[in-house]
C-alpha cells in the first residue's frame, strides 16, 4: 500500500464523491486507522464526518464483514466509543464462526464472474478452487504473511473481523507499518470534511460559545460567564473610547465581537484577542492580538504566521471562523 496515493485519492473522495462513496471512504479510512492501533485517531475521523455530515452512523457499516470488524475492535478495546451507540450489537461467537468459514472457503477462478444466484453456485461448485493465500493467512493468525500478501487496498475489514487478531491491533501491532502516518492521514481528511460540509458560524454568541466549547470550556452563550475564562462583554462607552484613542473607527463585526466578549484568552492555535483597553495603533495599523499577528489594516485582518507566512482575512469574523475550524479539526 502506497500511503501518499490512498491519501490522495481518499482525500479526493472526501471532497467531491457522492454520500455514498463518501461513507465508504471514511468508514475505509476509520478501520485502516484502527487497525494500526491508532485508535484515538480513529474516533476523531469518524466524529467529524458525524457533525459535519450528520450521517448515521450505520453508513460506516453497512456490509456485515465491516459491522462485524468494529464489534471485534470495540470487544478488544473493552467498550465501544461514544460514536459507536447507534451501531446494533452483534452475538460475537456467532460473528466469529461466520468469519472463520468465509475466511477458510476455498476461492474459484469463477468468484465474480457470475451474478449472484443459483446458476453461479453451481458453476463454482464444480470449478477448480484453492485457497485464498490472504484469508489463510489471516485465519492462521500470521500478521506479518497477511502483510506481505495484500494489495494497494488491503482488506482491513477482514483483519480487524479476525476476532484472534482483534487485540493485538488494538495494542498497537500495525500490520501495515502506518503508525508515524497515521497523524497525517486523520487530520488530512477531517480538514477534507470540513472544506465540504463547512460550519455555520451562527451569530457572534453562538460562533464565540462554539469557540469556548471546543477549547474544552463547554457551555453555551450566558453559561459561559463564569464557568470559563470569558470576559464579558464591551460597553458601547468603552468600544468608544478605544476608536477615539486609535484614530479610528473599527468594523463593525469588530464591534460585535467586542459588544460580545471584551477579548479572549489564548489558546493552542490562537493568541490572546484584545479587549478595549489593550488595542493599539503601531505604524498604521491596530494590533488585535498578544503577540502582534493579528493587524487590522484597511478593514482587512492580516495574520501574520512565522510558519505559515502572510494571510489577508476579509473581516475579523473570517478569521475567527478560521480559528473555529483549526480547533475542531485539531479535536
């Protein structure tokens, strides 16, 4: 398996595939992720394309090799995650004979040549057959032939239906070697769903409680006060007084952030917003944050990142929602 051209091209499906390719591609990527023991990864992946697509979550499984290879992981990992309640338990020991069977059945040169049907499974009775190197491997219990013999697309539902072989890639076996990827494979398509289902904003309120509850703050609107580090709002005397000092008048959304909330606190992806009396004018422009990279310069917010370089946001509230969208990604 070549990991940048899966990225690529799942990335792609994330993007612009229909709901039904969508689904396939995220419930692929959730189970390549788990199955490399990146677990935490995995539930993130899936939390995301359920808030961003509000898909139920039956979609991720919607064959019974694939419904059966999460029954097996939420067992080996001792309960299933908060994402997983809508799923319909399955009788393990039944699930595991099932698969031990297809996973021993002699393959035929014929296997999908047919339709599905009566005519077919004559045909395939009495055609050669052998068996198949990859599910023997997987029902011996050897990972690393598993490994060795998969393609670009490795049945990764079949491995983690391996009841046997549930808790080792739960553990952290990595069959497949993607462990250090696997970052990098998660955060690329949940950035990929939020370019295709972006959030909705909502009112200042609502965007800046949002903002509060993915720093871990929870809550919502007046809640907020005093259960987190939100300070309350500007008065209009106040937002005043910081544009006569300033020389000039700010925007209006500006405005509404601070009739909102009179700053806030940094956090991991952002750094602390200026209330009232902190704004300042330097060379021209006004800094909005502590340290300067964020400028208000011809109604224009300008971040400026040592990393990253230079970005022009239309307004304030662009780059707030910029903020927004860093930290559920990073959640």
């Amino acid at each position: 398996m070549d990991p940048g051209e899966y990225l690529e091209a799942a990335v792609r499906d994330v993007l612009t595939a229909p709901e039904v390719r969508l689904d396939d591609q995220v419930g692929y990527a959730a189970l390549l992720l788990a199955v490399t023991g990146a677990l935490d990864e995995s539930d993130r992946l899936v939390g995301q394309w359920l808030a961003r697509t509000e898909r139920p979550v039956t979609a991720l499984a919607a064959d019974p090799v694939r419904a059966r290879a999460w029954a097996m992981l939420f067992e080996a990992r001792g309960g299933r995650p908060d994402w997983a309640e809508g799923l319909a338990p399955l009788d393990l020991d039944a699930e595991e004979r099932a698969h031990t069977a297809s996973l021993r059945r002699p393959v035929s040169d014929l296997d999908g040549v047919l339709p599905p049907g009566p005519v077919a499974q004559v045909v395939q009775h009495v055609a050669p057959s052998r068996p198949d190197r990859v599910r023997t491997a997987l029902a011996d219990g050897d990972l690393a032939l598993w490994a060795s013999l998969t393609g670009p697309h490795p049945d990764v539902a079949a491995l983690a239906a391996t009841r046997a072989l549930a808790p080792a890639l739960v553990a952290g076996a990595d069959p497949l070697g993607l462990r250090d990827w696997a970052e990098a494979c998660a955060g690329a398509l949940v950035a990929a769903l939020h370019e295709r289902c972006p959030p909705d904003p909502g009112t200042w309120p609502e965007l800046v409680a949002e903002i509060m509850r993915l720093r871990g703050h929870g809550g919502a609107g007046p809640l907020l006060r005093g259960r987190s580090p939100l300070p309350p709002p500007a008065s209009e005397t106040a937002i005043r007084s910081a544009e006569l000092r300033l020389g000039i008048e700010l925007p209006e959304d500006h405005r509404e952030f601070l009739r909102t909330c009179d700053g806030l606190p940094a956090d991991v992806v952002f750094p602390r917003l200026l209330g009232t009396a902190d704004l300042r004018a330097e060379n021209g422009v006004v800094v909005l944050a502590e340290p300067a990279v964020l400028l208000l310069s011809a109604s224009h917010v300008v971040e400026v990142d040592p990393v990253l370089g230079t970005t022009v946001h239309p307004s304030f509230r662009a780059a707030l929602v910029k903020h927004a969208t860093l930290l559920a990604q990073a959640g």
